[in-house]
C-alpha cells in the first residue's frame, strides 16, 4: 500500500516491469509443471527411470521454459519488449497490430496515423457500394467523393453548432469532438460500425433523430455539468477509465515534461497533417504525458530486437488507424528471423479495442431496434 512516506507504487507501472513478472510466471509454473510430471510418475512406479533420465524429481527444467505468446495492439509492445529482454526465453510469440516502439516511446507520435485517413476512406467506398438502404449517406448517383464531402460537412456543421437535446436524463448537447471521436473509434471495427456511423451521421445532418436521442441516453454523461448551491448539491465525478493506460505509456517512453504551449501547437498541426480523421484526438495523448512527472524504477528504453530463441509472427492490416503497417515492417526489422504477416482489409487486430467501449453501448441499443 502507498503511504505518504513509502514509495508511490506508479512507479512500478512501466512494460519492463510486467515483460519481468511474465518471465516469472513462465519460471513458475515450469516449476509447478516439473513438480506434478515427478508426483505422477512416482505413483506410476517408475520414478527411477526418471532418476536415471535426470529428470524432473528436482524440479529442474529440461531446458529454459519459454513464454507462450499472444499480444495485439499494446500487447505487441509488451511482447517485443519481453522479446528484447529475455530473447532466450521465447516460445511461440505471435503480434497482432503491431505498435513501433519509436513511436510508442514519444507518447504515440507521428508514426501511428499514417493509415488512418486509409481508414476512413473505406468508409466512403463502402457507403458508395452498399448503397441508400444501409448508407443513407449515398443517393443513386453519388460518388466516393460526394460521400467524403457530405460527412465532412455534417461534422463541421456541429464546429460552431453543437445540437442540442432534450431527454429525461436531463439536457444535453452533441458536439464536433463528441462525433469526431465516434468516427475515430469506428475505425477501429468498420464491418461492426460503419452502419450506424452512416445512421448516426444523417440524422446529425436531420438534426434530429431516435439515434441521437439514444446516444444521449447510451452515454450519460456525455459532458460534466456543475449546478451546486452552497454545495448542497452533489457534483458527479468524472470517470477516466483510461488512466492506467496512460500512466504506463508516459512511464515509458521518453519525458515530456518539458512540452510547452507553443511545442504542441507545432505537434498538433503535425498530427493533423498526417490525419484529419485522427490527428487532433491522437495527440491528446502527448498533452497527458506532459503532466506525468513520476519516473520509472524499471525501463527498457529504445534498444529493441534480438535473435530470438523462436521467430515471431508479427500481423498486420493495410488500413489500420492506428498500428499502421510500416510499424509491422518496421518492427519485423528489428527482429531476424521472424515474419510478418499482412491482411488488406480495414481496422485494428480482431480485438476490440478499449476505445471501441464508447460506441458498444449506443451501437446495443441501435440493434434493439
């Protein structure tokens, strides 16, 4: 427990220290492993050609145990994290979406974009292709281009104009940075919700609609009012399930303390350069680093890639919003042997991500009906 004397256990939440307790899982349960093989072959009766073998009676291993793989998203930098620590000690490792440790190192930068206006793009094509039934987005004649413009207009439309609403939860207001993040977080499982996008995006472009009343209703509170007279009403608190996320990327990638206000203007029209989808919502994520001050006991730092015991199987899409494919070739690089497989198709890993959390509830409802 933390106390204001001891040490603050934050500084603990770094990816070198988790990629140590894995290793010690692995050694763990070999341990347990060996310790079960000796207790069945004694009741078998044949614990001396064991003994004889040198096998297990002292729970020694035959060889290294080697850690069991699957990771995808941020759990393909813990896996190359472990990979470079302990090459010795991989077993069948398989990294799905994969995560540049440079970027990841400065707080997710610029690399990370690079497909995601790809992404969305996949989104106007499909819209075109299915057509005004499930993409009311689309008329008869409407092309590629016409759809890209016409979302771009609903969504700047809310810029200066955020729609307002009225429901039994109480006011409440739909704005541009409410839908530029359902369409980021779209990206991210496009079979599951572009079709909703398309519904929720026309009926913004209506400004009315059962959808956008079921979003207010799917996501209270959208937004924190505070109404409290002499404190005699109780103020909700806001709930950032994302914090430990963002602890453990600021632990470990390089210090951003030093950022200022002029340092990030520069970074934020860099990210919006490379994505107008995703640029400004992505570079939040260096503005919360720069308010991270604690400091990693435990920290790998920028050196990865080995010869690992077993090679790797790294797996990546040619649309992904946010571990593009020049991160799978890029880490695949780094690492000799291993092999990188590639999908063309739109999205992240076949995970959800916890970003897709914010469009589950509203999306359960829209099947409902």
């Amino acid at each position: 427990m933390d106390n204001e004397e001891g040490p603050d256990i934050k500084q603990y939440m770094s990816t070198a220290s988790v990629a140590r307790d894995m290793l010690e899982i692995v050694e763990r349960h070999a341990e347990y492993v060996a310790k079960k093989t000796a207790q069945i072959n004694a009741a078998k009766s044949t614990i001396r050609a064991t003994c004889s073998r040198g096998g297990a009676q002292n729970h020694k291993f035959p060889e290294l145990p080697k850690l069991q793989y699957y990771g995808f998203s941020y759990g393909t930098y813990l896996g190359a994290t472990f990979a470079s620590m302990f090459p010795d000690r991989v077993g069948r490792m398989i990294l799905d979406g994969v995560v540049n440790s440079e970027d990841y190192n400065t707080s997710l930068g610029n690399g990370s974009l690079h497909d995601s206006d790809k992404a969305m793009a996949s989104f106007y094509t499909y819209c075109v292709l299915v057509g005004l039934e499930i993409c009311p987005l689309a008329t008869i004649n409407s092309t590629v281009k016409d759809v890209e413009l016409r979302v771009h207009n609903i969504v700047q439309s809310l810029y200066h104009n955020p729609i307002q609403v009225s429901s039994s939860h109480g006011p409440e207001i739909i704005t541009y940075s409410n839908i530029k993040l359902a369409l980021f977080a779209s990206l991210y499982e496009p079979i599951t919700f572009f079709p909703f996008i398309a519904q929720l995006l026309a009926a913004i472009e209506q400004g009315s609609g059962s959808i956008i009343d079921d979003l207010v209703r799917a996501q209270r509170p959208m937004h924190i009012y505070s109404c409290a007279i002499n404190g005699s009403v109780e103020q909700q608190q806001p709930h950032y399930p994302e914090d430990a996320t963002v602890a453990v990327l600021c632990s470990d990638g390089h210090d951003q303390t030093g950022l200022d206000i002029k340092s990030f203007e520069e970074y934020l029209d860099l990210m919006v350069g490379i994505s107008q989808t995703s640029g400004a919502i992505w570079s939040l994520l260096k503005m919360k680093c720069a308010s991270w001050k604690i400091k990693a006991v435990h920290k790998f730092g920028d050196d990865f890639g080995a010869n690992t015991s077993h090679p790797i199987l790294w797996i990546s899409n040619t649309a992904d919003p946010v571990t593009p494919l020049r991160s799978g070739r890029f880490m695949h690089s780094k690492f000799p042997g291993s092999a990188l497989l590639v999908q063309d198709s739109a999205g992240v890993s076949p995970f959800f991500s916890s970003l897709v959390s914010i469009l589950l509830p509203l999306y359960a409802i829209w099947r409902a009906h």
